[in-house]
C-alpha cells in the first residue's frame, strides 16, 4: 500500500498530532484503509505572532502550505498534501462591545495545486485575556500562561484547554480545522 504523505508546516506536537489523529479517523473510514504519513517541517507564516483577524489567520495557514508546496518541488520530496494550520483571534463587535475571539485555520494545497480551508470554530476570550492580546500586543501564548499560572500551555492543552477547562485542547480545535479543509480531497 502506498503511503500518502502529508506535510504539515511546524514541528509543534499539537499540531502535528492534531493532523495524524485526523488523519486516523478519516482512514479507518475507507474500506481500503488508506495509510498516511506526517511530515513536520517548521516554516514561516509571514503573519504576526498572534494573528490578530481570520483574514491573517487564512493568510498565514495558506502561506506556510505554500511554503511547503515550493520546499516539496524544490527538493522532489513527494508530498502529496500541504497543510498550514494557524491560531489567531478575530475581534467583533456585538452592539458596541468588543468581542475577541480565539479561532484555527487550516489550509491544504494538494500536489495539483488545489487549495481548501477549514476552521476549527470559536471560543470568546475573556476581557482581561483580550486586553493583554489585543490591546498590549502580548503573544497569546506568554498572556495565556500569565493567565492560568502555568507555564508551556501552547504545547499543551493550548489556550483552548485553559479556556474549555480541557473539554476542547488546541490539538482537538486544529484536529477540527483540518478535516474541514482536507474533506474536500476525500470526495
């Protein structure tokens, strides 16, 4: 059986996981299992640090799956998919009031060069979290662990455990944003 390989722009666990545990559930549902492989190669997004709107979040997930795409012809590596995934927050207004939402956004390009996105869906920051973020531009990760009183949450449960009291983790919201974008190829 051919190995589909699939390349995944960081080399941060969560994601990484994230994308094999999808990867998992979406074979075990052929007939003919398909088997995957995921490759982990840490490239630039080309975005802040914490994107601050969907429009950088979508950018900079297609920007790392591009990155990849050129590194994979380049270097003939084979891949058949290229997957960038990023967090962010998108900040909305409801009624006057800020509401800052955390989201993840992935990107697939597949070797054809078709191109899909999927998102994971939202959670609302609290206020204080948002200020920090938002308002201080402190990087989500150093203002979610000041938050919890913890340390390393981005390789972790992620700023989505802390905040879903572990009901949702960062690898569960990115594991979501990648079968949105990868269903698509399924078809």
């Amino acid at each position: 059986m051919q190995k589909i390989l699939v390349a995944v722009g960081s080399l941060r666990r969560p994601k990484l996981d994230a994308v094999r545990e999808a990867l998992a559930g979406i074979s075990a549902r052929f007939e003919h299992r398909l088997e995957y492989e995921v490759v982990g190669l840490d490239v630039p997004s080309g975005v802040g640090h914490t994107p601050l709107s969907r429009d950088e979040m979508i950018t900079g997930a297609r920007q790392r799956a591009e990155h990849l795409a050129r590194h994979s012809r380049a270097r003939q590596e084979g891949w058949n998919y290229f997957a960038g995934l990023e967090g962010g927050i998108d900040v909305l207004y409801d009624r006057g009031r800020r509401i800052a939402f955390l989201e993840n956004w992935t990107c697939v390009i597949d070797s054809a060069g078709v191109t899909s996105y999927g998102q994971s869906g939202a959670i609302a920051l609290p206020e204080s979290l948002a200020i920090e973020v938002v308002d201080k531009g402190i990087e989500l990760s150093v203002a979610i662990d000041k938050f919890a009183g913890q340390q390393g949450i981005r390789d972790a449960q992620g700023a989505w455990g802390v905040l879903t009291n572990n009901l949702i983790t960062r690898q569960e919201a990115f594991r979501i944003s990648f079968i949105n974008a990868f269903t698509p190829f399924l078809r």
